[in-house]
C-alpha cells in the first residue's frame, strides 16, 4: 500500500513516529511536511529524538492567515497527490495541516484515514474545533482514540469505517520513557536551567510546576494572557515555562509579571517526559499534554472551559479553570487526593500504531 502523511506541527510529528515505523515494515509511506512548525525546536528535534525519517517533501509554508496558511498547504498536497497517485491519505490531529491535507485528498477522491478522530470540546470558536469536525465529515476510516470519541462521532451520524484503535501519544509515551528516564535521570537539568534572559538557576524535582501556554482562545485575548501570567507568578512553587513562539510573541511588549516564572526555550519530547513525570503537576491549555500527564500519573489542571479528553478528569486527576487570577490559584494549589485512586485504561493498551495500520490496511473493517 502507498500512503501520504500529512504532519506540520509540533504534535503530528509526536503522533507520526510509531505510526511510521510500524506503517514501513510492509507498505509505502510519503512523508509530507507541511512547514507549519519550522524552528528547529518546533520541529527538527523531534525527528532527530524519535527517529522519524525524513519528510520526502517539505512545502515550507510557514506562518499566516488561517486562509493563506490552509490554502498555500491545499495547493502543495494537491499537487503532491496528482503525482504521487497514492492509494490513500492520512492526516493526524486538528490543526491546519489536518484540514488541507483532508480536503486536498477528499477532493480527489483519495481515502482519507483520520487519526484522533472524533474529538470535540463542543466549541466552535476553536479553529482546532472546525478543523476535526471538517476532518471527521469527509475522512473514510476515522481512527478514535476513546470510547467517548466513537460516541461523539455516533452523535453526529458518522458511524461507518469508525475504529477504536486507543491514543497513540500513548504509544510514543510508553516507547520513550525510558530512553529520557536514562537520558535525563541524573537530575543535572534541574540545577543547571537557562533562563531566557541568560541567568542560570536551580530547581528541584517535584518541587515545580510544568506549564505550557499556547492556546488562541488563552493568548490572543490580552486580559486572559495577563492573567494566566499573573496567578502563576503567585503560586506556592516555581513555575518552569517553555514558551510556545505564539505567546512568546504576544507577550513581547505587555507588563507581565515573571515574578516566580522560569521561562526556557521550547524543550525536546524527551526531556518534555522528564520534566512531565517529575513536575509537581502540569499546568496547561495543550490538548497533549493534559494526557501525557495522565500517563505519566502527574496532576493536571487544565486552563481551559472545556477538555476534549474527558476521561482525564475522572477523580481529579485533570481539573478545568476559568482564566481568572484566583480560580487559577485555588485549582493549582487544591487537595491532590486522585493520586490515591488508580487510572482505568480508557487510552487503550499503547498499541494504537499497529491496530491503525491493520484498520487501513483492513479498510476500516474491523468493527463492522
Ligand atoms: C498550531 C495549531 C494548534 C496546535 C499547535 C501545536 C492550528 C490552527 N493551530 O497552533 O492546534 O495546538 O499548533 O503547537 O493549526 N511560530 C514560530 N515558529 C514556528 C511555529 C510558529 O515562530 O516554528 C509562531 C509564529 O509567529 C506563528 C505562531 O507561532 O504565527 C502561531 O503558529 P501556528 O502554527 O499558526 O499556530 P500555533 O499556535 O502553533
Ligand atoms: N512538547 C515538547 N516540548 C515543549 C512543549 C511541548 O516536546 O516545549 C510536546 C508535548 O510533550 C506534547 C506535544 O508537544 O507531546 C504537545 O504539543 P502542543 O502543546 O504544542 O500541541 P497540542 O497538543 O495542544 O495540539
């Protein structure tokens, strides 16, 4: 079988990497960069740390418009399809680079074969919102990573070539965490951190606060991004942030308060495990990372009014809040009693690679 992937940004690189390497064993894949994410943080270093082969094609778009970043990738996938015929396409997530490559293939009438289908936070306003549910509507085989996915998708009548194949960030978690437990477990980072402004200081393991901010519905409404800011420079720990280029961007200029904050560069997935599983509790708008800390049993509180990933929030292990100063403060700082109850394997068994495989292989088959 001959494939295209579609991958653009930070997060379809972290999903694409077993998906290739089990997907190569038997069958063709071309590999299509998109060039949504290029710094070498947002994007290289995830192909040098997880092994990821080398895109066959990189259109390099870059930054934009939501119409001007869509339509420059539409017309490059579209040309890529016309020449290299493949016998289907996948696209992985809700990002721009999703929607493209769905609707170039679509258009065509290539299959398309969405993984992390049927997602929904049930807010339009999202971009990431309109791009799955665009995705899941004209997708063939729509690889769901829960149970409550595949309901979602009943919901809204889609229920042919809809397979249960579990998360595969699951699969890359359980594939690396190791490798950065080896890489990293000495500690060293901790005492030896960069900050941006060039000052070195110390942090101690599970005495910290992992946070990450990069949401447009968080960063793009300068009160809320005040805000966030300001609750974490009041919190009772230190907060290690590695700024997304988007909000470092839009913080440029404003007062905010780094009191209490270490902001670092972007971090490598590797490290990124390190820091998760050793962090006191995740702090974030990352779809993600709200899972990454489940697996790796870190509490999470979640700065946002919805979660697509439900099942994260079961005995608190992830908690919501509203961008408000005190709200975010009382979240963070609450009673971490999920620590006492066990996780139910509502992720699947970390095998979602191969089962995505055998269902496009299968032709979404396997439940019907
Ligand atoms: C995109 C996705 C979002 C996903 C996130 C993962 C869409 C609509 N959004 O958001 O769903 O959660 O990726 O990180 O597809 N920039 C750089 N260097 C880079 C990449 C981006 O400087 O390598 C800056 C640019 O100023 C750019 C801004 O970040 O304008 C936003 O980048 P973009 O890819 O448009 O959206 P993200 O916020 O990254
Ligand atoms: N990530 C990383 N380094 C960072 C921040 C995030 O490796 O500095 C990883 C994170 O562990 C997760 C993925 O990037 O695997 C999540 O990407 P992001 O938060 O950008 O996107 P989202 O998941 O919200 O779409």
């Amino acid at each position: 079988m001959k494939l295209i992937t579609i991958i653009g940004a930070r997060p379809q690189f972290i999903k694409a990497a077993p998906f290739s390497e089990e997907f190569r064993k038997k069958n063709i894949e071309i590999l299509v960069h998109t060039g949504q994410h290029y710094d070498a943080n947002m994007s290289d270093i995830f192909f040098d740390e997880l092994g990821i082969p080398k895109p066959d094609y990189n259109l390099g778009v870059g930054s934009g418009s939501h119409g001007k970043q869509t339509a420059c990738m539409l017309e490059g996938i579209e040309e890529i399809i016309l020449k290299e015929k493949p016998d289907g396409l996948l696209v992985y997530g809700d990002t721009n680079s999703t929607l493209a490559g769905a609707l170039a293939a679509s258009k065509l009438h290539i299959p398309v074969y969405h993984v992390e289908a049927g997602l929904r936070s049930y807010n339009k306003l999202m971009p990431e919102e309109q791009n799955r549910i665009l995705t899941d509507h004209i997708s063939d085989i729509l690889l769901c990573p829960t149970e409550t996915a595949v309901s979602n998708l009943k919901k809204e009548g889609v229920v042919s070539g809809v397979v249960n194949t579990g998360d595969i960030m699951y699969d890359t978690v359980l594939r690396n965490i190791e490798i950065a437990n080896q890489k990293y477990g000495n500690g060293v980072w901790f005492d030896e951190i960069v900050r941006e402004n060039g000052e070195i200081i110390k942090l101690r393991e599970n005495e910290y606060y992992l946070a990450t901010v990069h949401r447009a519905e968080n960063t793009d409404n300068q009160e809320k991004l005040l805000n966030i800011f300001k609750a974490f420079s009041d919190l009772d720990k230190p907060v290690l942030l590695p700024l997304h280029p988007r909000t470092k961007k839009l913080i440029e200029g404003l007062e905010v308060d780094l009191k209490n904050i270490i902001i670092v560069k972007p971090v490598g997935y590797l490290l990124m495990l390190y820091l998760i599983s050793n962090a006191y509790m995740v702090v974030t708008d990352s779809g993600g990372l709200q899972k990454e800390a489940y697996f790796l049993k870190t509490p999470c509180t979640t700065l946002r009014d919805q979660t697509e990933w439900v099942e994260t929030l079961e005995n608190c292990w992830n908690v919501l809040s509203q961008i408000d100063v005190e709200e975010i403060k009382t979240k963070v700082q609450r009673e971490l009693t999920c620590i006492k109850y066990p996780q139910p394997k509502s992720f699947g068994e970390g095998n979602a690679a191969l089962k995505i495989c055998e269902a496009i292989i299968d032709g979404g088959k396997i439940n019907e």
